[in-house]
C-alpha cells in the first residue's frame, strides 16, 4: 500500500531542508517535494547598506562553500560600477575559488556523502593486510600499509566498545543496500580521518589570501591581500603582510598536496566505490536540463575567452546544442513563487526578474503548517526556496552540468578524463545522467580544478617578478565617484553550481539585492506549472525503497547534490487518502 | 551494539594511550588556556575518570560555518575530540543517522546523561509569534532549544548568532531572530562568540568544561576570559605602526603593503575582544589583520550594525584615549607570557567601571 515517510532532518548537509514525496502500492516515488525550512531574510537585512560591505553580508549565507558569496556580492558592486581590479586580485580569487572547489568536495565525498556507500561497522570485519592489498592496488598513496588499517581498525572498534558511538550512532549500517566488501569500508573509514587531517592544512591557502577561514576577507576593487616583496622596505620589511616569499612557496606547496589527494586518494576511492554501485547509474536524473554561467577568468569577468568554465545551457541532455545565457534579460532568469512561503505584490503565480525581486515572508499566509506539523501543504506554498527557471525551464546547476558543458564543448582533458572514468566502470556517458553520474562528476571536475591553480600561481609571481604588485584598484573605492544609481550582477560557478547576486545600488546605499543561489535552482519547489525542480525530479526516477523506514535510498540521491539547505522527506499518497506514518530509523 | 559505558582513563589505556601522551594533550590545552602546570596536571587526573562527555549540537537560523571552523582546529583535532575526549551524540552535518533515527540519538542522549550533557547551539532562534520562520522535524528551534536545554549541564553557543543573534537580528530583523539567552534564563551559558569563533577557543572551551566539570571565568558578555580577555588590537603585530603613526591609507598603498596600522581603513582590532591576533587562524600563522584587511569585530554583539559600517574609521570615543592604550600595551609587554591574566584584570575592572 501508499505509504507516507518523513525523514526530517536530513543530515549531513549545510542547512534545514524537507521533501515529501510519495511512494506507490510497489515501493516506488511517484512525487517528492523539497522544502527549505529555515529563513533569514539576509537580502532585506542588506537593503539600505553600503555595498562595499555587502560581501560580509552575503558570505554569511553559508560557512561551508564559505567564499562564493563573498565572490557574488563584490562582483555585482563592481558590474554595477563597471569597476575594473588588476589581474593579480583575479588571480588570487581563482586561487581562493579553486582551493574552495577541492577542499568542498573532497569534504563532501567523505564527511558528507561517504556514509550512504560505506557501512562503518562492517570495516570491524575488514582484513587489514587485504585492505593493503586493496589500497595498493588502486594507488600510489603512501598510507596504504597493514600496520595503518589496523590501526584505524582498532580505533574504530573501541569507539564501538565504548558504548558511545557519537556521530555514528543509529546509522543505518547492515542495510542490504551497502554493498562494499569489508576492505573497501576499511578503506574508506581510513581516508575519511585522513581527509579531515588533510583538509585542515590546504584551508592555510584561504588564511594567506583572505586572514582566515570559514569566511575568508574579499575586497570590492581587488583583493585585500597586499603583497610585501618590496626589497627596499624600511620598515614591515619584505615578511610585513601575509602574502610574501615565504608564503608564496606555501600556496605553492597546498596546491601540489591538493593535487596529490586528489589524484591519490579521491579520484581511486570514488571509481573503486562507484564499481560496486552501478545500478546508481540508471536513477536519479534530475530535470534533463544543465546550466553553466562561466568562471574562473585568467584575465578578467569582462573577458569570458579567458574563463576556464564557459556559460552555456544544455536542454533536453543534448550535447549536440549549447544555448547562451544571458543573466541580465529578464525573460531568461525568472524566480516563482507559487509554492514558496512569500508574497509577490505581482500575485502568487508571476515571475520577478531578480533586479525586480521582492523578498516578503509570508508563512502562515501561504499555507505553512502551524508547527508542530507532520505535513506539509504542497497545494500551496511549502518552502523558503524560490523556484527559478531558465526561460520558464527548470535547470540543474553545479559540478555535473559543469562537466557535461566542458564535455559538449570539446574540452580535452575532460574528454580525456571522463573517458578514463567512464571506460573503468564500463559506462557509456549516457550513465552520467543519474545519482552516481553526478557523484562522479564532483570528483572528476576537482581533478580539472586543482591541475589549474598552479598556472594561475605561476602567473601571479610572474607578474610580481616584472614588479606588477598591484592588488587593488583605489579609483572608485570612495562611494562619492559613483553614479546616483547603477545596477549589477555577480556571477560566479559555486561548487555547487551557478550563483548569482544581483545588486541595485542608489545614492551609495544598497536599495535591493537579490542572491539566486545554486541550492535554489536545484532545490527549489515546484513552479506555477507544477513541473518539479531537480531535487524532486531526481527523486521521482526509479527510486523504490529496500525499506520505507530506512530511506536510504532517498539520501544517496539527494547527498549526490551537495545540499546547501537542513532538509527533510516525506512520502505522501498520491491520491490524498489516509496514510500510514512509517517512523525512519 | 551498545555495551557498558567506561571511562576516559580505562578507554584510553585499552587503546593504548599512554599516560605521557595524555599528559602532553592536557598541557597544551592548559597553555592555550592559559592554566598553570598544576592545574593542567589536575585536569589530566580529572579526565582520565570522565567518561567521553556527552554533547548535543543544535543547529538553528545558521550557515554552518561555526561548524567548518571547528573540523579546522589543529589541537586537539576533531577526530581526536569525537573519537577520545567527546561524544558527539548529535550533529546535523556530521552524523551518519537522519530523520526519525537522528532526533532518537538526540533524546536517547538526553535521557542517558540527564543532567549532565552538555548543549552546543550555533544560529539564532525566531521566537514567539516568528517561531516558524525556522523548524526541524516540524518542531520549532525555539521548543527544540527549551526542550534539550531542560536537563543539560550548561550550553554552550557558539558563533555570534547564537551568542547575540548575529546576522539574522542585523537591522531590520526580519525574522525576530533571539540569541539562546534570551531564551532559557536557568541554565549557565558560556558564549563563545565570533563569525565564525576559532576552533581552538570552541575545542579549549570544551575542553575545560569536560576537565574540570565546571565553567570557565567569564567576562560581563559571557565569553571566556582565556580567550576574550584583551583585544585584537591588544595583541596585534601591527601596534607598533600605531604607536608611531604610521597607517595604511587605502588597501594596497606603501603602508599596506609594509604591514602598517589599518585603523584608517576601518580596523575595528581596539574594540573587539578576541584571541585572532594571538593564537592565529588555521596553523597559518596569520589573521585577518595581517592578510591585509581590517578586522571586523566579529566576536562583538551588534558588529553587523555598527556605526559607518566595515570601513569607517573608529572614533576615539569608541575605545578610549591614546595614552590609555599606550599605557596597557607596557603592562602588558612587562607581564610578558602572563598577558593573558592581565587581560582578565583589564576587562574586569573595564567591566566594574561600566557597572558604578
């Protein structure tokens, strides 16, 4: 029969998120809804402010992909004001934007998403000279002795003597859907200890660069970062600021660590996981339609040439066609909000260009349950998120609509890499448009990231050697040279997918804001045409649950986005007769 | 799979922790706390008869970042604190149970160890009428926070939204954000304030608590003397281009690029207690102050509506004279590692004076 679950909170995601969705007489989801369940109201804490603060503000949208608003919001200032930064503060943000990419996934993989593939407990019956063997056999990584897994052996079963499992507690481990032999948990419990060691180190890049981390310092006009070289210092002398000599050598040496784990460690785990769970492959797709609005410039956000991501959508996964984007036109980007907790004084059911848009919470009015609540009311509003769409589309953004862009554009060392992944699991590309494609994609385009970021080093001290040092542009800091009124749009590729924060600017003081987030365009509810967002649209392909109280299932494909949200699922009848309440253990 | 519980030493000494080992652990702590040698030994004895304190983390109108910030803490690391020192029996991002199975981990800890666990919140909570502008499990943080925090030992918060109510309460308050303790009134509660705090000033925190089974000494906001006893500008490698005058003018001159005082472009380091400019962030050996921008006085209450915004200059009324701060800086280099302890004094009497 129907059967309604509730899985409230997800873990192991940033925020509070909830989905219902249904399942049939078989098992399977026929309907699932995402909802945000938690609201701030940040863009109208920011109207009236002065936008060079703005990137404070916005950063603190999220800690865990901490700098991408931060980006967003000093872009907008500058596209607004047309305010150009020297190359050097280009380079130092790709440096910060592409140590965020592999630090976030590498976490995501591990600490976030590993626990749905790897059943912890079942590493206690690993053979810890067999895990060697594994291990040795899928890469050059040095900690790949017995000695060493029996070590992480020993100190996972005390844990588990203890009578305290902490964070391990109630896990859903001995579920038929682990498939993992003991080894290969062995192995990933091991790497999980050493990707939070290792994790810690390569952040060092985002406290030379930006004073610190979580929430690293930006700068509208270039970067905050001045270098001391100057030989001819009297005083501060060549070591006076963070970034110098020494810690040149430093960013130099996080990037090569970065590049080692992730071609050591990362990329084997996941191909070696990934062969065990094939059938991921054939579920999960999300709406068919990927978009990319372009990062990572070599020279500046004015010169789209020089970006290592280039925008483009791809409808209907045709790789044959790449339409251009174009954030400024108001019939392209459209945010709704006829399933959401807010009031637009256009009515429910019209689309706001984020230039126009509106930001009035209205709960209770708008069909939110009064808390306690079992169940949403998904006739009418049942989320915090927005549903953007791409002319009236609903799009998927982030590291798999990355891939599949560079891919359908030609680019060789994707082709290439994708090729090899691909070729090891004995998948055609097709294979990407599911749960564990998108999973895979994560791990491949941190690989294309980080054998990026010591070119751009390699730039920077290139132009420190001809005596370029210029990190800031001074000629529009002061509010008093700009306009009386201007308007922008940041743009940049988040780690997990296309972000943008559109900025008015009137008399010096923010007069609106709005941040179209990649979480949104992923996460968000259905639109007024009722078509579900990918969040929704993922979960309704081919998901049928081993068992309705351990859902699994449903956190493999929603951990395969990276959410940036809390969340929650339910299941729901489809026909609105009584359910039975399944409690998730 | 659950099998009695021990206690620190026994589970210590089954995993082959010498007591050397431990006793190095406990002497860091204690000098990132600036303990004696006496009491780091007293709380080495202390912890090996604990067993692994149990704590709850809730996580409310927040960006995780507080979260982020503590997987950076170098000494003692996270998977040192979780697997020897802590059980971390609830926490959203990092627990492997969700839904229905995680909130049991959270009431099964909280009716294991009533009266005796300890509460982390980080986020600040819409309350009242505003209380489902933020749910979990369909349950509002607000009842969430009074229904946990009801048998606790002590809370603690961390990140200046749940100290203060940080960004969400920013102007104009959109969602009638609160801090914990406008909420729960009967229960201690240690703030461990910044956006996000340092790790090491979370875990030392912890830790103190876990060892000495009691609260650290607090200043007039709450925070831990240890760690919030003196100010960034106290500390800062820069105060020497202060006291001469020299000042970076804009955020890539000569000055700027030479390390000078960024107080002219809007360094809030005088008025902003914090341990940044001391302990350093990420094992980098630098903090914002010496990457180039100015601190923001995130561990201050209200930092995100202070007058003339990040880049303003202080007005001299904001942190007192010149002279005043002159003459802290040579008390201060004369106490030389006891600094901490003159930072204590300092704040407290700064604290009595406000009260007469």
């Amino acid at each position: 029969m129907a059967e309604r679950v509730v899985v409230d909170p997800i873990t192991r995601i940033e925020g509070h998120l909830r989905i219902e969705a249904a399942t049939d007489d078989a098992g399977n989801i026929s309907s699932a809804y995402s909802s945000g369940t938690m609201v701030r109201g940040i863009e109208t804490i920011l109207k009236g402010r002065d936008p060079r603060d703005a990137w404070a503000f916005a950063q603190r949208i999220c800690g865990v992909c901490t700098l991408v608003h931060g980006i967003a919001s000093v872009r907008s200032v500058e596209d607004a004001l047309n305010y150009k930064i020297p190359q050097n503060a280009q380079l130092i943000r790709n440096l910060m934007i592409g140590a965020q990419y592999v630090h976030d996934h590498v976490m995501h993989f591990y600490h976030l998403h590993a626990l749905d593939w790897v059943d912890v407990v079942s590493a206690l019956d690993a053979d810890p000279k067999k895990t060697s063997e594994l291990a040795q056999s899928i890469s050059d990584y040095a900690r790949s002795s017995p000695g060493y897994f029996k070590d992480v052996q020993k100190r996972v079963k005390e844990l588990v003597e203890s009578g305290q499992l902490g964070i391990f507690a109630n896990g859903y481990w001995g579920h038929p859907a682990y498939k993992l032999p003991p080894e290969a948990n062995l192995m990933a419990v091991a790497h999980y200890l050493d990707a939070l060691a290792w994790q810690r180190d390569v952040v060092k890049l985002h406290a030379i660069l930006g004073g610190k981390n979580p929430h690293p310092n930006f700068l509208v006009g270039g970067a905050p970062s001045p270098i001391s070289i100057d030989a001819g210092a009297t005083t501060g002398g060549a070591a006076g600021t963070a970034l110098n000599v020494v810690t040149l050598n430093t960013i130099r040496s996080i990037i090569q660590s970065m590049q080692q784990f992730v071609d050591q460690v990362y990329v084997p785990d996941t191909l070696a996981i990934a062969g065990f769970y094939k059938d991921w492959f054939a579920r999960g797709e999300g709406t068919r339609n990927f978009m990319v609005f372009g990062d990572l410039p070599e020279k500046g956000m004015d010169d789209p040439d020089s970006f290592f991501f280039k925008p483009g959508v791809i409808l209907d996964r045709d790789l044959s066609r790449i339409e251009p984007v174009d954030l400024n036109d108001p019939e392209q980007i459209k945010e709704f909000v006829s399933h959401s907790w807010y009031d637009y004084s256009t009515g429910k059911d019209a689309g706001l260009h984020p230039y126009d848009g509106e930001t009035e919470l209205n709960y209770s009015g708008r069909g939110g349950p009064a808390p306690p609540y079992k169940q949403l009311n998904v006739d009418d509003g049942y989320s915090w998120l927005k549903s953007p769409r791409w002319r009236g589309q609903a799009v998927e953004v982030g590291p798999l609509a990355r891939v599949l862009m560079l891919y359908a554009q030609g680019h060789e060392p994707t082709r290439e890499l994708a090729g090899m992944a691909l070729k090891k699991l004995d998948a055609p590309i097709e294979a990407m448009f599911s749960t564990l494609g998108r999973t895979a994609a994560r791990t491949l385009e941190s690989k294309l990231v980080a054998d990026q970021m010591m070119n751009w080093l390699d730039i920077m001290v290139a132009n420190i050697k001809a005596g370029d040092l210029k990190v800031h542009n001074e000629e529009m800091w002061d509010p008093k040279t700009w306009p009386k009124e201007a308007r922008g749009v940041g743009y940049m590729e988040a780690p997990r997918g296309a972000l943008s924060h559109y900025i008015v600017i009137k008399d010096g003081k923010i007069d609106n804001y709005q941040a179209v987030v990649p979480s949104t365009w992923n996460a968000g509810p259905r639109d007024p045409e009722n078509v579900a967002g990918p969040y929704e649209a993922a979960l309704q392909d081919n998901h049928s649950l081993h068992d309705a109280a351990q859902p699994i299932e449903i956190l493999r494909t929603i951990h395969s986005f990276d959410p940036c949200i809390a969340c929650a699922v339910h299941v729901n009848d489809p026909d609105g007769e009584e359910v039975v309440k399944v409690k998730v253990r | 799979m659950s099998q009695r519980e021990e206690n620190l030493g026994q589970y210590m000494a089954r995993r082959g922790i010498s007591r050397r080992t431990f006793l190095k652990f406990c002497t860091v702590m204690g000098s990132t706390m600036a303990l004696s040698p006496a009491q780091a030994a007293e709380m080495a004895e202390t912890m090996a008869k604990a067993t692994r304190q149990s704590v709850i983390w809730l996580s409310f109108q927040e960006c995780t970042g507080c979260t982020e910030s503590i997987t950076r803490s170098h000494n003692p690391t996270l998977e040192s604190l979780i697997f020897d020192f802590i059980s971390l029996d609830y926490h959203h991002t990092l627990q492997a149970a969700a839904g229905d199975a995680a909130e049991h981990a959270r009431e099964e800890a909280m009716k294991k160890h009533k009266g005796k666990y300890v509460v982390v919140v980080d986020g600040s909570i819409p309350m009242g009428e505003n209380a489902h502008y933020s749910t979990i499990a369909g349950i509002t943080n607000e009842q969430m926070l009074r229904d946990t925090a009801k048998d606790c030992f002590a809370i603690v918060t961390v990140g200046t939204c749940a100290a203060f109510g940080g960004i969400p309460a920013a102007r104009p308050n959109p969602t009638g954000a609160v801090a914990v303790s406008d909420i729960i009134k009967d229960k201690p509660i240690i703030n461990v304030s910044g956006c996000p705090p340092m790790p090491q000033v979370m875990t030392g925190t912890l830790s103190h608590i876990l060892t000495f089974g009691a609260i650290p000494e607090l200043d007039h906001l709450g925070r831990p003397i240890a760690f919030f006893g003196e100010t960034i500008h106290d500390r800062c490698y820069r105060r020497p281009f202060y006291e001469k005058g020299q000042f970076a003018k804009s955020f890539d001159d000569e000055g700027a690029r030479k390390g000078w005082c960024l107080y002219e472009v809007g360094c809030k380091g005088p008025t902003t207690y914090n341990a940044c400019a001391n302990l350093k962030w990420n094992g980098a050996d630098t903090f914002p102050v010496q990457s180039g921008h100015g601190c923001l006085g995130c561990s201050e209450p209200n930092f995100w509506d202070q007058a003339g915004g990040f880049y303003a200059p202080l007005s001299v009324g904001d942190w007192g004279s010149h002279e005043v701060l002159a003459g802290a800086v040579v008390a201060g280099a004369a106490v030389g590692a006891a600094a901490a302890v003159a930072g204590r004094s300092k704040q407290k009497s700064a604290h009595e004076e406000k009260k007469s």
